[in-house]
C-alpha cells in the first residue's frame, strides 16, 4: 500500500505538520534556510511524525501538540541524516544529491546543529517535563548509535546482536520515541505507553533491516541511493554477518576482505554469495519477526481506524521493494 494511502486517516494532521515545518524552519540566516529546505523537502516518507500522529489520535488526543511534536521528530531525523551524510561520504539520498555534495560538509553538519537545537526549542514549548525527557534520552541513544556504527565499519567480526544493538540506537530509538510522545500527550497508562513504545521499536528495526537488504537488491531508482553503499563503507550488515555464519569458507573469506577493506572490487562475488546462501531471505525473516512483535504490542490499543493503520504500517515496513 502507498505510504499515502496509509497516511490517509490523518492526512489533515499532516498537513498541518508540514506547515508547521515551513514555519519553523524559518531563520535569518540564507544558507540555513536553503539547506534545511532542501533535505527536509526531499521526498521523505515522513514515517516518525506519522506515529506521533497516529498513537495519539489511536488515544483520542484531542489537542494540537501532536503537530509540535510530529515536526520535532522529523527535525531530529533530519539533522541526523545531515550528519550521517558527511560521515558516510555520502552524495545520494532520495534520489537527490545530498546537501554536502551540493552545500558541502560544513554548512551540512552545521544546518545538522540548527535543526537539532531548532526541535529542543519547540519541544518546550509543549511545557512537559516528560517529553523533554523522552526526546533528549532518544537523541543521545542515537548519537550513540551513530559512534558504535562507526566502530563497527570495517569489523568483520560483528555479531548479529552486535548488529541489532547499532540499529535499534541508531534508527528504532526515534520510532520507539515517536510513539511513545503520543501516548505520553494522551495520557494514556503506563501499559498502553509501553506498548507503543515496543510497537515503534520493532517497527523501527525491521525498517532498517530491511533496508539494509535493499542494499543488495533493489532498483537505486527506487531506493534513491547507490547499490553497494554499505558494502563500500566496510558496513557489517544482517545479510554479510549470514555469510560470515552460514557461508562456504570461500564466501566467508570473500565477505570479510570486502568488509575489511571496503570499496566495491568483491561487490560482484559478494553477490553471488548472498544469493548462494539465501541470505537476503534470511534478513527479511528477521524483519518479519520483528513486525511480529510490533503487531502483538499495538493489540492493547483499542479498535480504531488509526490502529489499523499501524497495523498496516509493519506490513508496509517489510514489503518495501517487493
């Protein structure tokens, strides 16, 4: 299902976030102004302000504070993909040339900043002491993230746990967030808040799992980024760490001098072993173990046409490029 027809029962939401995002990405300064623009408006699928919107409307929030919120979580997201693209060195996303490619790095992780400390100033605007809470462990849980990925470029000896403990700081940390936000404005109990927080977490990781095998398998048309990017990054992800377990030792050696060195040359006989060993297969039964769980824990939520749409939403996260 299109990501727009999923978003079709809080479409008016979202259309007051992205309002909300042109409002508050206003400054003074040019360069801020273009570069924020550029990214934010870049085709993204807005998927971390969507759950703000849908757990709280889910609660039968009333208020408006979900739009705040909605516009800091993709504020934070932004400002880590400003920064993840200088890391990585990166000069496609979305199908667009990144902003350090067209900006350069400087004003990237600079503009990066501005988005960052533009969501901390929004979120006290909502005056509420546990969502600042929320969102500050959320920000920090990820930079971590971003440092233990870091570390892990070029470790061919990284484990599947390993894997999971980068992915779930570096991207699910920001779904649980976003989730959980809504709950907190509802006032929903302890219970439910857990649930939603679960319910994004798992949602989150099998999003990047899945990502992680479009890496290998998709159309770049589609993906908006270069096949073999991770494999050229010296990146340990789910379908290498397979080989590393479940491969020929020839496979096995071929995947780790790949991951060691980085760079393309074995990108053709890394192939092949992924598909020898069925490995692409196997991460997507890790994404789907994942939506699993996600789907269990959204069932405390009660009927409603916002709860299908979450529902729907795990469907979405696994099935991409299929």
């Amino acid at each position: 299902m299109p990501v727009l027809q999923l978003f079709a029962p809080i479409a008016a939401d979202m259309d007051a976030v992205d309002v909300l995002i042109r409002e508050r990405l206003h400054s003074d300064v040019v360069l801020i102004r273009q570069v924020a623009e550029y990214i934010i408006h870049s085709g993204g699928k807005r998927l971390r302000p969507a759950l703000v919107l849908f757990a709280a409307n889910a609660l039968g929030y009333r208020g408006v504070h979900h739009h705040e919120l909605a516009a800091v979580v993709e504020f934070i997201h932004t400002s880590t993909l400003l920064h993840d693209d200088v890391v990585d060195e990166s000069e496609l996303r979305r199908g667009n040339k990144t902003a350090n490619a067209l900006f350069g790095n400087a004003a990237s992780v600079l503009v990066g900043d501005f988005l960052y400390s533009r969501a901390f100033q929004m979120m006290v605007s909502v005056d509420d002491m546990r969502v600042m809470r929320v969102l500050a462990e959320a920000t920090n849980i990820i930079a971590e993230g971003e440092v233990l990925q870091l570390l892990n470029c070029h470790d061919a000896d990284v484990t599947v746990d390993g894997y999971l403990q980068v992915i779930r700081c570096k991207t699910a940390k920001l779904f649980e967030a976003a989730a959980r936000l809504g709950a907190i404005l509802a006032g929903a109990d302890a219970a439910i808040e857990q649930a939603l927080a679960d319910f994004g977490m798992h949602l989150g990781t099998a999003f990047q799992i899945i990502d992680d095998v479009l890496d290998y398998s998709a159309d770049e048309a589609e993906t908006g980024k270069h096949l073999g990017d991770d494999l050229a990054e010296g990146k340990p992800t789910l379908p290498l760490i397979h080989i590393m377990r479940h491969g020929a030792s020839g496979q096995a050696a071929c995947v780790r001098r790949a991951i060691e060195s980085g760079g393309l040359d074995d990108f053709a006989a890394v192939l092949e072993a992924i598909e020898a060993t069925g490995a692409l297969e196997a991460t997507r039964a890790q994404a789907r173990a994942e939506a699993a769980l996600a789907v269990t824990a959204v069932q405390k939520l009660p009927p409603s046409i916002f709860k299908d749409a979450l529902l729907q939403l795990t469907d979405f996260a696994v099935a991409r490029g299929f």
